[in-house]
C-alpha cells in the first residue's frame, strides 16, 4: 500500500465529516481485525489489498445490519404505502465510501485505517464498480434510491442481478474493444443472498379457457433467486432494499424432456434458464427486439410482482400468512413506478394475477391496475421506443398477448365513441401497430394502463405531449406531468468532491447536504474575495490531483493550469460528440496557422463507450483518438492544445473526473436529449457548461441565469423550421470555409494517413444522412467557444460564475425530485422522522 497521508494533510481532510470519537475508532479497528482474522485471511498467513478492503466492507457492513432490520420491522409496525421502483438497470457504482458518508463512518475509518499503516483511498480503489446499467436511466435510478431513503420512504428498488454488468472499453490503436465486466469475480460483500423468497417465472406454454376461468399451462419455469443490498439514507439511520433477482434453473429443468442418457446434456442446458441474467444489455438509446432481452423484462416484473403481492397480503414482519385478501386497497398501500417501458410487462401482468389468480372481476382489476402504475417517458427518439413483434409474445407470454389484445379492444372502444369515423387517430393510438410484423407499442401500453405518466424535464415533457403522446393527453390531459431528473448532492458533491463541500459547509453550516436549495445563500459570497480564492483553489487542486491519474494512465504530459473542457456521456449521433471534434479541429488549425498568437490553453477530455453493434459510435470513438494522435504529437502545439479519449468512463471515473472540469459539454440537439444528469453534476460541481438549450440545460439556465451559462445554437423551434425547409449540411459547408477545411481533413486522410478512407462513413453520413444537424450548430458554437476563452482568461470573473452556478444548482437535488413524485404520483408524505440505531431502545 501507498505511504499513508502526513498529520498535517489529513487534518485539511477532516472537517464536513466532523471529528470521529476515540470510541468510533477504536471499535472500528477491533472490527477490522477481527474480519480480517477470522472471516478472510484464516487459512493464510498474509493478507493481500482485496483482503483489507472486505475487511473494512465487512466492518461497515456490520453498521447497516442492525440498521436495516430495524426499518424493515419500523415499516412492519407503521404499514405506510410502499414504493416499489421498477427498473432494468441500477447503475450503483461503488458501495465503500457511500455507505461511511451515509452513515457519518468516514473520519473513523479513515483514522483507524490510517492507525493500521493502510490507505483509505487506496482500499477504496480496490472496489468493483457495479456497472449494472447503460447510462442516465440506471445512474438516475441509483440517485433516486438514495433519496428515498434519505426522505424515509418506504420504497424498494427491484431489477435484474446481472452477473455481468455494462462492458469494460479498452481501446485498442484507437478503436473500442469490449471486455466482459466480471465484476463479481471477488464476490459482493454489500448483498444478501435470500433463496427463502426464490419465486417461480413461467414463459411459452398455452393458454386454456375453462369454466372456472383461465389458465396458463405446460409452462417452463425459471426460478428467481433475490438478492438484497441495504441501500441506507443519509444519518436518518433508514436503510432500504433494492432486490435484484437472479435466475436459476429449478432442479428438474429439462430432465424429464430426456431419456436417462442425455442427463449430462439436461444439466448442461440449466444454462439456457440461467442466461436470463447473465448480461446487461449494452444499449443506451436503441431498441433491440431480441427473445432473450423479453425474457429479462418478463422475469423482473413476474418475480417482483409476487414478491409485491406477498407482501401486501401478509404485512407484518416475519409473517407469511395472509392478512388482507381483498384488493380494494391495493392502490392505497402499492405504487409502482415504471423506469421507461422496459418493466411495461408489470401492466398485463398484475392483470393476469387479479384476473385469472385472484378472480377479481376484469373492471375492477382494471381500475387497480391503472391506480397503482405509474411510467416515466425516458426518450423521444423513435429508434429508442420498444415496439415487440406479436409473434415473439404468442410464443412467450400467450397469456399476456391475450390480455394486451383485451386491454387494447377496450382502449380503441373508448376512443372510437369520443371520435366517432376517426380511424386514422385509433391506428395511431392502438397498443398493435398493424404492418408486415405485427408489433406490440409499449409506449403506449404504459399511457394506458397507469395514471400518471411523467417526462423528465420540463422542455421534454412537453414535447412528450406536444408530439410523442399527443393522441394521449388530448384524451386524458391530467395523466401528464413533469418531474425534471436531479442527482444525489451526497455521492455527487460530499463524496466525490469534499473539498468543495468543506468550504461549503464552512460558511452555510451543512443543511444544504439534505436540503440543497440552502446552496442560495452563497449568492452572498459572489464577491467575497476569499471565497473566490477557496473555490478557484479547490478547483485547482482538483485538478492537480486528475492531472495525475491521467499522465499515469495515458503517458500524455497534462498542463494543469489549462482549461479543463470535458465532454463525458455515451457516446451517440444525437449528443454530438462529432461538433466537439469539429471545434478541436478548428483550434488546431488556428494554432498552427498562427502559433505565435496568445492561446487559451485546453485540454480536452472525451469520454464514453459506445454500443458494441453500434457502428457510427465506434467510428466517432476512432476519430477522437486519431485526432488526439495528430494534436497530442505535434510540437508546434506544445501543451496549448490536448486531446484524451478517457478510457472506460464509469461511475467512479465520474466521480474523479467532474470536480476538476472547468468547462461541460452538454451539445445536443435541442429536442433530443430528455433531461441529462451530467449537466447537473457538472454545476454543482463548479464547472460551466457550453450548451444547447436541451434537457434540464433550459432550467439549469433559467435558475442560474442564461448569462451564466454558455448557451448557442438552435432551439427546438429553429430545429423544426430546419426539418420543414429541409436540411442541407453541404450548404454550411460550402459557406464556412473553417468547417470545410476541418471535414476535407478528416475526409481526406489527414488523422488518419495509414488508412484515408478509414473515416468516409463518417464524412458522408454528416453531409448527407445528419439527423442531428453537426453543421447548422457549428457557426454558433465556435463563437461560443470563443466567448469561454475569453471568459477564462479572467480568472476571477470565471470563478464568480462558477459561485452562481453552484449557488443555483439546488433544484437539480434528487431530492427534490423524488419529493415531487412522492406528493403528485405515489400519494405519499416524505419523512425526516430519524429510526432510533440499533444501540437504543425503539422507545
């Protein structure tokens, strides 16, 4: 391990996180060692890292358990309304440091680490990210769970255990190679395997209408193990539960379907089950209608509807056995919030059970259904929108396609008597879009079928209404809400950046950690002087320390006193990671046109993966590198102008990366990005953003000011004017004789001399084939561009901008936003009641 810190440097760390007792590190120590001893390094002599670092896991994991019992019992005894957060990927990160932030146990670890000659940052790094989602819907899922129970909801999140999460990107001569993320290849010290709770899931089969009703039979059943991580709120001593649910083949699967010779090849084929949730989908954006995909969203929802109903039947703790068996309260003590329409099966489904389980009455059940879902829209782009062929699910879920078809018959009845002879409007708003394949809208699926239904920002719900549902809300226009994205202020300000937090929390005490609107009152300070140079400090320092990792990591020499411009997010046509390259360009020729002129020095940083069968995305990936080659070796540039692909961006890498940018890329095409998560991270961070006027960067620039922010380019309005005059990419390319010069380079070799034709897609798609329109943008964004060097030359001006930006974030709290859906969706009050700890009696 690395030397620990000296007296001096770790007295500069301990301040937001308060002063740890003798007692707290004392206990930790003995808990350590006793981990270390007993549960981990028994049979061994010597301890390794990853030994350590499970100790210290194991050490604060015995802090939530008592914790987590004890709110599971509190919400026994209280049966308030549960919410269930339904969602295909949980992009959680790492667990270690949240938990000690959460839980007031960093400074005690730390201290008694630092006794034991260990490093805490470096038992830290040992951690596996779990990587178990895309992007923005499954890091939103995440934020949402730690305000839940921040806020003292009674609220669980439900998804898949995948074995491997979202892949590792190496890049190889500048392309992206995928790698499989066995990220539980040391084990998970932060889950609980529950095999008492393992529920049955069925799939294909057929269906039989008898007398007593319907049933589902000759089905394959697929077992659900769950598995529990305490997700604990920030000191409330709450600690909720996200069960993931892993699949496993029950012990006669397929046995009987051989002869007594082919029992090896039965056994074998308990893989076929068991591949359900082996492998996240890599994704982002983009529908993919594969059997095996279904499968996965069919498998969530079966088991964590079950799990739901047991629960609601027997409410009180420990207990099995039914207490209540009438539904007529179901909608009063179930909500479920559906994360994009991936988890849209829990419609017909908890159809199927009240229908044909339960037999209550189709009406009645109906009205349940709707009463208790609620979807939030995650995207307008159509090639995002799930749309399964019918075909797919008569196989399947027969029983379901029954159901959806009934669902649908009654929806079009409906329609059909409020517009009479509007046929054109009942084909648009059916569930079964007709053609050559038959397919299955889950989108509108999810409209119909639960009372509320949600975008997530204010320019995006709108739109959803304006056009992606607008069949929808002309007929039920209370059904729609917004309920703009936030993040969570603790991971994404506390933990990743206590620098910045200390300083904070120095001069407005630290309510703001659980109330981040109190961010305002340092509006006050905008022209104090001495806070001025703590935040251009911290920035600095922040900066210094990512330099670092970075010339470790890519042998570039990193100047730190240049302008840190950071473009992270997945990468895709739509985010436009193709007009930042277009303005690196730009920057270069104009260095090498006129390298004695004065430059702002930058160094830009673009990071992201791209779907593996996604080719544009990896030819952009290919681009960025081959530019960084070309720029990053050219002596005449010097450290003026730097170019990193940033490998492997993740949750953790996040976490280093964003509080020592100074400039955030939030370019896309206004219209196209929902909402966006990272602009906020990035504000709340001090860095400012260059932006359209996309996603919450509307409401980003309406808090902070739109003079606050670098704001260029069209609106969604000119974007609209664009698509009916017709958008003609080689009309700005004949008249900017600076974006020519850059696509002819691009075009014609120049970043790539071994391979000239090796970017010609890329060329040709952005003169003839750009839906997101590169070129209209680039006039506006160059001069943007212009306006941050400027800007950034005055140091002090900059840093008083930063102040406001950081002073105005606080609406972007996740708090805030899961208090909204709590009140206007689930009908539910948020808590700051604290649970007693686990030392202290309840009483």
């Amino acid at each position: 391990m690395a030397k620990p810190l000296t007296d001096s440097e770790r007295q500069k760390q301990i301040s937001v996180r308060g002063l740890a007792g003798l007692g707290d590190v004392a206990e930790v120590r003995k808990s350590f060692n006793r981990h270390l001893h007993f549960t981990l390094v028994k049979d061994r002599n010597v301890a390794t890292p990853r030994d350590y670092f499970f100790a210290l896991a194991h050490t604060v994991r015995d802090h939530l358990v008592g914790r987590w019992i004890r709110t599971q019992q509190h919400y026994y005894e209280r049966d308030p309304k549960r919410i269930y957060y339904l969602s295909l990927e949980f992009y959680m990160g790492r667990t270690l440091q949240n938990t000690m932030v959460n839980l007031g146990l960093q400074t005690a670890c730390d201290e008694a680490t630092y006794q034991l000659g260990l490093d805490l940052e470096e038992l830290e790094e040992i951690e596996e990210d779990a990587g178990l989602g895309n992007g923005g819907l499954g890091r939103l899922a995440a934020c949402f769970l730690d305000s839940m129970a921040t806020l003292g909801l009674a609220a669980y999140g439900y998804g898949i255990r995948y074995e491997f999460g979202i892949f590792n990107q190496k890049i190889v001569n500048g392309w992206q190679v995928e790698e499989a993320d066995d990220w539980l290849r040391y084990g998970n010290p932060w889950e609980k395997a529950r095999p008492e709770y393992m529920l049955p899931v069925h799939f294909y089969g057929r269906v039989e209408h008898t007398p007593d009703g319907v049933q589902w039979l000759d089905t394959q059943v697929v077992l659900a193990m769950p598995y529990d991580t305490p997700v604990p709120g920030y000191k409330n001593n709450t600690v909720n539960t996200m069960r993931l649910w892993s699949a496993k083949a029950p012990n006669d699967f397929k046995l009987k379907d051989f002869n007594v010779g082919d029992y090896i090849e039965a056994v074998l084929d308990r893989n076929l089950a068991e591949n359900i949730s082996r492998v996240l989908y890599p994704n982002d954006n983009f529908f993919e209608g594969k059997e095996l995909r279904l499968k996965q969203e069919y498998f969530v929802v079966a088991a964590t509807l079950q799990d739901i109903i047991r629960r609601f039947k027997s409410s009180r703790f420990g207990c099995r056995d039914p207490v209540r068996t009438c539904f007529e309260t179901f909608p009063d003590k179930v909500a479920i919030q559906l994360n994009d329409t991936h988890p849209a099966l829990s419609i017909p489904e908890l159809m199927r059970i009240l229908v044909d389980v339960e037999k209550v009455d189709w009406d009645k059940a109906w009205e349940i259904t709707k009463k208790t879902c609620a979807y939030t829209n995650h995207t307008v782009l159509p090639e995002a929108l799930e749309r399964w062929p019918v075909s797919m699910f008569e196989k399947l879920l027969p029983r379901h396609l029954e159901i959806i078809y009934a669902i649908n018959q009654r929806h079009l009845d409906h329609v059909a008597a409020l517009f009479p002879g509007d046929v054109d409007r009942l084909r648009r708003m059916s569930v079964i879009e007709e053609g050559d394949c038959k397919r299955i809208n889950m989108a509108h699926l999810c409209v119909i079928g639960s009372h509320a239904v949600n975008g997530v920002a204010r320019i995006h719900s709108e739109i959803v209404k304006q056009s992606v549902f607008k069949d929808f809300y002309e007929l039920e226009p209370e059904k729609f809400q917004n309920k703009t994205n936030g993040i969570t202020p603790r991971r994404w300000l506390l933990l990743c950046n206590p620098g910045l937090a200390d300083v904070i929390v120095e001069r407005i005490g630290e309510g703001f950690l659980t109330d981040l609107s109190q961010l305002k009152k340092l509006l006050s300070l905008v022209d104090d002087e001495a806070f001025i140079r703590d935040i251009a400090k911290i920035k600095q320092e922040n900066k210094l320390k990512f330099s670092a990792l970075l010339e470790k990591q890519y042998k570039v020499k990193i100047n730190p006193a240049s302008m840190f411009d950071v473009h992270v997010k997945r990468i895709h046509e739509y985010k436009r990671q193709l007009l930042n390259c277009l303005h690196i360009i730009t920057l270069y020729n104009r260095i090498k046109k006129d390298p004695a002129k004065a430059f702002v020095p930058r160094t830009v940083m673009i990071g992201g993966k791209a779907a593996p069968g996604y080719h544009m995305a990896k030819m952009i990936i290919k681009l960025v590198t081959s530019i960084g080659d070309v720029v990053n070796h050219d002596p005449v540039v010097g450290d003026r102008l730097k170019v990193i692909f940033l490998e492997n961006y993740r949750v953790s890498l996040a976490e280093k990366v964003i509080p020592a940018a100074d400039l955030s890329q939030q370019i896309s095409t206004a219209g196209t990005e929902a909402s966006g998560t990272g602009n906020m991270k990035f504000m709340l961070n001090g860095a400012l953003t260059i932006g359209t006027m996309d996603g919450a960067n509307v409401e980003m620039a309406e808090e902070a000011g739109e003079e606050n922010l670098f704001i260029f380019g069209m609106r969604v309005e000119d974007v609209e004017a664009l698509d009916q005059k017709g958008y003609n990419a080689r009309e700005f390319y004949d008249r900017l004789p600076e974006l020519r010069q850059a696509v002819d380079q691009i075009s014609s070799g120049f970043f790539s001399p071994k391979d000239p034709d090796c970017f010609k897609d890329v060329v040709n798609m952005l003169m003839y084939h750009d839906r997101f329109k590169v070129f209209a943008d680039y006039e506006a964004y160059i001069q943007c561009q212009a306006q941050v060097d400027h800007l950034y030359r005055n140091s002090k001006e900059w840093t008083k901008k930063v102040i406001r930006n950081i002073a105005c974030s606080g609406k972007f709290s996740s708090d805030r936003t899961i208090t909204e859906y709590a009140r206007e969706i689930w009908g539910v009050e948020p808590s700051d009641l604290q649970i007693p700890p686990p030392n202290l009696p309840k009483d």
